[in-house]
C-alpha cells in the first residue's frame, strides 16, 4: 500500500490551500486598494499633462517619467490582481481535489487515487508558482513608486535609511 493510499494523508492537504486561498484574497483586496489609488494618481497626472500645467513641472522633475512610471505602477497591479484571482482559484480547487482524493482513498480504487494525487499536488504547484509571481510583481511595483516619490520635485531626501532602502 502506498503511502498516499491513507485517508488522513489527502486530508491534511486540505488545509493547507485553504488557508492559501484566503491568503491570495486577503492580497487581492490589499493590491485592489493600491490600484484604485495608483489610477487616481495616473488619471490627475495625464489631466494635467493634457491641461498643459505648470503645477506638474512643479511637482516632478520628469513630468513624462512621471506619467511612464505611474502607468507602469497601474498595469503592475492589475497583474498581480489577475495573477491572485488565478491563484485563489487554484488553492480553492486544490481544497477540492484533496477532498476527492481523500474519498477515493477511502474507497481504495487504485489508479483513481493515482490521478487525484498528481491533480492535486499539480494544482497546488500551479497556485504557490503563481503566488511567488504575485510577490515579484508587487516588488516591482513598489520600485515604480519607490522611483515615482524619487521624481518629485518637493521631496527631501529621508534623514535616515530603512532595512530595504537602496540609495
């Protein structure tokens, strides 16, 4: 008998992507936020470009940059929105596999049992690559606004330096 042949061993997968599931949701909303901010921000910055002002040559030293990086920060997030939508999604099926897994265990049907593993382990590798891609994404992201708050003319440099800070 092989060892994921054994009821319990599908079903302490069940957890685990349950909890990663809620996880990519908690991450969505936080990145949704961003990006309705990160719109507003690009949308006042295109208005002003088109409107021809003087205030956003005064408020950063490349006014085009500007409009380029903060566009970049928009099409970043959405990203990373889409990519945790996928993993939710995922990590949600994975909880279901599992379960099917667990039951096909208990009914002892041989290559079934086969298959419903490999679906799972499959599906639980698809979400956790998705959400490392995720995590890449939103750093990316941040150096856009890390470079953005650079760019503004008004900004004094920070008196003291964080753990993260490059100079």
């Amino acid at each position: 008998m092989n060892l994921f042949d054994y009821p319990a061993i599908p079903l302490s997968f069940v957890a685990g992507p349950a909890i990663l599931a809620n996880v990519c949701a908690i991450l969505q909303n936080g990145v949704n936020i961003r990006h309705a901010h990160a719109v507003d921000q690009w949308r006042n910055l295109q208005s002003m470009a088109v409107g021809q002002s003087d205030k956003l040559v005064g408020l950063y030293a490349d006014p085009a940059l500007a409009i380029s990086l903060s566009g970049r920060r928009v099409r970043l997030q959405l990203r990373a929105i889409e990519l945790l939508t996928v993993g939710t999604c995922s990590f949600g099926v994975t909880s279901l596999l599992s379960l099917g897994w667990s039951m096909l265990a208990q009914a002892e049907t041989g290559t079934s049992i086969a298959v419903a593993s490999a679906a799972t382990l499959a599906c639980a590798a698809i979400g956790l690559l998705l959400l490392m891609t995720v995590a890449l994404t939103v750093v990316k992201e941040s150096a856009c606004a890390r470079a953005l708050m650079r760019l503004h003319a008004g900004a004094a440099p920070p008196t003291t330096s964080l753990p993260g800070d490059r100079s």
